[in-house]
C-alpha cells in the first residue's frame, strides 16, 4: 500500500503520547517488525491512511491519475441491469 507520508515528507517536530493496551501495543510492535518500520512510523502512516492528511497537489495528482485510467465498465444502466437477477435466475 502506498502512503504519501514518509519521515523525508515533513519535519518531525510535534510529540505526542499515546497509550496503548498491552495486547494491542504488542500486535503493533510486531507489525512494526516485521515491516522494518518505528512504531512512530506505523502510526503516522496509520494517520495518513485514514485522515488522508495529504497535500494538494498529491491528491490532486491522485484524481488525474485515476481519471487516466481506461476500463472495461460498462454504463451504469447495464451495470444494474447485470446485478439485479431477474426472475428467471432465481426460479428453478
């Protein structure tokens, strides 16, 4: 998964605490490890993934990048038409 976020992004000059229960502190600690990341960066990119505390231009970037994608959709009328069953499929 990408995040726009990394330690080079902005300077760290805020601190905060957080506490955290044993069991979770230690699924984190163990998820840090095994990413080869702080728990301070599993955090902030945590942060990042649902705040979306990104800059404009990245989402900016985010929107044309998305609007150059080309796929096999259909229009929105034969894609509900496809989802609804019709009684014939589910009538035996």
């Amino acid at each position: 998964m990408y995040y726009p976020y990394t330690e080079a992004y902005m300077e760290l000059s805020k601190k905060t605490t957080i506490l955290f229960s044993p069991e979770l502190h230690r699924q984190l600690a163990q998820h840090a490890a095994r990413r080869g990341v702080s728990m301070g960066e599993l955090v902030r990119e945590a942060c990042v993934a649902t705040y979306g505390l990104v800059d404009r231009e990245t989402r900016t970037a985010s929107v044309h990048a998305l609007a150059a994608l080309t796929l096999p959709v259909k229009s929105p009328a034969d894609m509900k038409r496809e989802s609804q069953p019709t009684a014939a499929d589910l009538l035996p």
